[in-house]
C-alpha cells in the first residue's frame, strides 16, 4: 500500500473520495475545466492582467495534479492540498476585484490576506472556538446563531437575483465599481468559508494527531 494511502483516511475506514467510481481521465477533465476556468478568471477579472492570469493557470494546473491525487488516495495531504489551492485562487480573484475599488491595492490585499489566514489558523489556535462557530453555522444552538441561519435562507435568493442584475446590468449605468465590489466580497466570504471548513474538519485527522483529543 502507498506510504499517502496509509497516512490518508481511507485507511481508517471506508472514507472514500466521491468521484472514486469515476475514471481517472474524467476526474482530470472535470478538475482541468474547473479550475481553468476560476484560473482564467483570476487573470482577466476585473481587468486582463498577463501576470496574473500566468498565476492563475499555474495554480489550476497544480490544483488539477492535487485532485488526482487526492482521487487516487483520498489521503490526508491531498485533501488538504485540493483545499488550499482552491480557497487560494478564489481568494485571489477576490483580491484583484475588492482591490481595483478599495485601493490603495496593498493595503486592500494585506487586510483581506490577514483575515484569510485567520480563517485557516484558527481551528488549530482556537479549536473550542473553531467548534462552537461550525456548530452555530451547521445546527444553531444561540438565538443570534438560528436568526442569522434564519436570515441568511431568507437573504440568499433575493441576493442571487440582485447580484444576477448588478452584473448583466451594471455596465450598462456606469455601476462596473458595483459589480466587482459585490462578486469580490462574495468570492472574498466563499474563499473564508472554504478555509475554515477544511481546516476544522481536517485539521484533527492530520497523521501526526491521531489519537489525540478533538
């Protein structure tokens, strides 16, 4: 057995990854085309920058390597690999966009930078914290969490209309600073959520923690 398979979760049950009964190339294919496309985005939102999208592509060419890997293992480092990566690139695209209307753009990337890894670090500096605020956002147990559970059901359709209409409209009245404000927090809070999710839930299945408490 491979030294990544021993270390991952599948050997400790029957952990296994949800495309496992897919082929390899359909998988690669899949992988490829999505993170092509986020790589391109990187590079062409909010302006065509070649830097950038050279950046993006590399990044999609690695994330796609990490999800045959993490498909052909399910190990432990590959799932965390696949996750980095991908809130890494989203996280990205929100920078250039919330950058481009914040400004001053280094400033705008190092606050945004610094709450990112606060997302990753957490669960592993505060992990009572880290739980209790998956808890409050997977089954509410405060008031304050089941209102905000509540109010985010009631808010997401009127946003995802509202944000449909700002970007096939926005242009059109002048309202393109709207646009990137909106998708870059967006992307900003997908790029958090993703961060602290996988961290969390990995972070006490690392190989060199096992057997430890949660």
């Amino acid at each position: 057995m491979p030294l990544a398979s021993r270390m991952g979760l599948r050997a400790m049950g029957n952990n296994k990854h949800p495309l496992s009964d897919r082929s390899w190339w359909q998988v690669g294919a899949i992988a490829a085309f999505s993170f092509g496309l986020l790589g391109t985005l990187i590079g062409l939102l909010p302006t065509y920058s070649s830097s950038a999208l050279a950046v993006g592509l590399s990044l999609a060419t690695v994330a796609t390597a990490a999800s045959l890997w993490n498909w052909r293992t399910y190990a432990w480092a590959a799932r965390s690999a696949t996750s980095m990566i991908l809130s890494l690139m989203i996280f990205l695209l929100a920078s250039r966009s919330l950058a481009s209307v914040l400004g001053p753009m280094w400033m705008s990337v190092l606050l945004l930078l610094l709450v990112y890894l606060v997302s990753w670090l957490l669960p592993i500096v505060a992990p009572r914290l880290s739980a209790r605020i998956w808890r409050e956002q997977m089954t509410p147990q405060t008031r304050l969490g089941r209102g905000c559970l509540a109010l985010s059901i009631a808010v997401a359709p009127v946003a995802g209309v509202l944000g449909a209409s700002v970007g096939l409209f926005g242009h059109r009245f002048g309202q393109g600073d709207a646009i990137y404000l909106v998708g870059g927090l967006l992307a900003w809070v997908g790029a958090l959520g993703i961060s602290f999710a996988a961290s969390h839930q990995l972070w006490p299945e690392r190989p060199w923690g096992m057997g430890q408490s949660k």
